[in-house]
C-alpha cells in the first residue's frame, strides 16, 4: 500500500514525502508538458496517492512553481560547488569549462523548456517564472564576482552584470541547440568564448 501524506505514515517523514513529489513533477513535467501532466501522474511516480499532492502542495501551479524552485537551488548549488573547488584555478575558463561541462544538462534543460512555456501560456505565472530566472542570474552574477575578486590579475572586457548574462545565456542556447550539434560540450565552447574576452589587468 502506498504512502498518503494527507494520513502521515511513520515510515515516510513528510520533508521525504516532498522531496519525492519534487522529484516525481520534475521527471513528469519535462516528458509530458505542464499543460499535459496530470497530478495524478505526479503521484503515482512518487509512489503515492493523489491527496500526497494536495497535503504539500495548494495547487498545480504551486507545484510547478516548488519544482522550479528546487530545479533553480540544485543549478546554483552545483555552481557553486565548482567555483569553490576552482577559484583558485588561473584561468576562468578552466571553472567555466567545469562548472558548464560536468554534466548533461538535456533533462534539465527539457524541464526549464516546459516552465517556460507554462509561465507564456499562463501569465500569472510569469512573475514567478522571473523571479527564479533573475535569482539564478544573480546568483551567478556573485559567482563571477568571487572568481575576479580572487584574480585581481585579470578583467572581463566588459561590466561583472553583462559577463555573467553572457555565461548563462550562451549555456542555454547551446543546450537549447544540442540535439543538432552532436558531440559540442558546451563548457568548452563557452571555454573558448570566455578565454577571448578575459585579459590581463592593465
């Protein structure tokens, strides 16, 4: 018998329960669409009922909203986690490489596609939808910082706030394009982008 979080059962902890539904809308999310996933589907991936939704969550969109939420954390933690094994690194393009190369960002980026079109659809959404965008922006934008803070050495060729959109913003569109450029990493690309505007410090 599956687990119900609208009934606690002492063998699943609710923060589990959670995390599982997360999980569960996350994987549902990217391979039916928002529009086409069903709460019920939600469930029964994460091995429970349908009232295991609704104890944790108010609504779909709620869920739609904590899956994005939990996708932007996870996203920024492993950045994070790159700059402060690389900071040391000389080259910034050895961390961009690392941080943009490590994994496969294809489900990833299938499941960031179907948030973005839910938040067109349902404008209601949209700000939400930014909000995350603009804190993965930021938190990137502090990542830049800490690096070329440690480097005095160097410059960007351009303001800390554009270098750091361009980071993300050519992540995306090579993963964006990734099914017709077999075999491009695109931590080496945006490698070779970066290594052609950091210079030395006059």
């Amino acid at each position: 018998m599956r687990d119900d979080a609208s009934s606690p059962s002492p063998r699943t902890p609710r923060s589990e329960v959670r995390e599982r539904l997360l999980v569960a809308g996350a994987d549902v999310f990217a391979e039916s669409g928002v529009h086409g996933a069903r709460l019920d589907d939600v469930a029964a991936r994460a091995g429970f009922s349908k009232g295991a939704v609704y104890s944790n969550f108010s609504s779909k969109q709620d869920l739609v909203a904590q899956v994005m939420q939990r996708s932007t954390n996870r996203i920024l933690a492993a950045l994070q986690e790159v700059v402060r094994e690389d900071v040391g690194a000389a080259r910034i393009a050895d961390v961009v490489r690392a941080a943009f190369g490590r994994y496969d960002q294809g489900r990833q980026f299938a499941l960031v596609s179907e948030l973005r079109g839910y938040a067109l659809r349902h404008p209601e959404f949209m700000p939400e939808f930014v909000r995350q965008r603009r804190e993965l922006q930021d938190g990137v934008l502090e990542l830049v910082r800490t690096w070329f803070g440690a480097h005095p050495e160097v410059e960007p060729g351009m303001p800390l706030e554009d270098f750091a959109v361009l980071l993300v913003g050519a992540n995306v569109g090579i993963v964006f394009d990734g099914p017709a450029l077999p075999g491009v990493n695109p931590g080496d690309v945006i490698a070779s982008l970066v290594d052609a505007v950091v210079r030395p410090r006059r």
